[in-house]
C-alpha cells in the first residue's frame, strides 16, 4: 500500500527541504560549532543579509534553527530535537534494508 505524502508529518517535509541547499547545509555546519548571530553568518558565508534571511526563514520553518533576540541582535542555533526527528524518519527504513520483492502491477493495461 502506497502512503500518501499527506501522510508525512510537515516538519519532516520541511527539513528535508531545509537540508536541500548548499547555503543553508552551510549555515548549519556553522551553526554546529556555536550559536551566531547573523552578521558573523553573513560574514563566513560571504552572503548579504537579505539572502541569509531567506534561508534562515526556511531553516527556522523546518525547524532545524532556534532565534533568539538580544538587544538588536538576532542569534541562531541548531535545533537538535528537530534533528533527531529527521534522523528517526530515516532510521525507519533501515527496517526494510532486505530488498523487497518485485510486485506486478495489477491494473489492466
């Protein structure tokens, strides 16, 4: 039985999503060593702000980042439970590492 992609909770969609650009899997690495703000990403990344934004967006709707804001700073950093979520999603398809066998289809052509 094929499930269908509504199914699938929107967190996992959108992290997989999140993960699928270089700029943001960069951000990510960086954000691994500590929290940043977005002056110091901008600057690493060598990105205006306008363009980091966008895919701090993404990343903090798929939930993989955490905000915080102090004074007129705005810090970033990872958010593991969402990492972990993604992680376990995986995780269940080691369940089915024996290949399955081939089916036929059974409408009529």
């Amino acid at each position: 039985m094929l499930t269908p992609s509504a199914a699938i909770p929107h967190l996992i969609v959108a992290g997989f999503h999140a993960l699928s650009d270089p700029i943001r899997i960069s951000v990510l690495e960086l954000l691994r060593q500590q929290e940043l703000c977005v002056c110091d990403l901008c600057d690493a990344l060598g990105v205006t702000q306008s363009k980091l934004s966008f895919h701090l967006k993404t990343l903090k709707e798929a939930g993989l980042v955490n905000s915080r804001q102090e004074g007129r700073w705005i810090y970033y950093s990872l958010n593991i439970s969402q990492f972990v979520a993604l992680e376990k999603y995986l995780a269940d398809y080691s369940r089915f590492s024996q290949i399955l066998p081939a089916r036929t289809c059974n409408k009529p052509s």
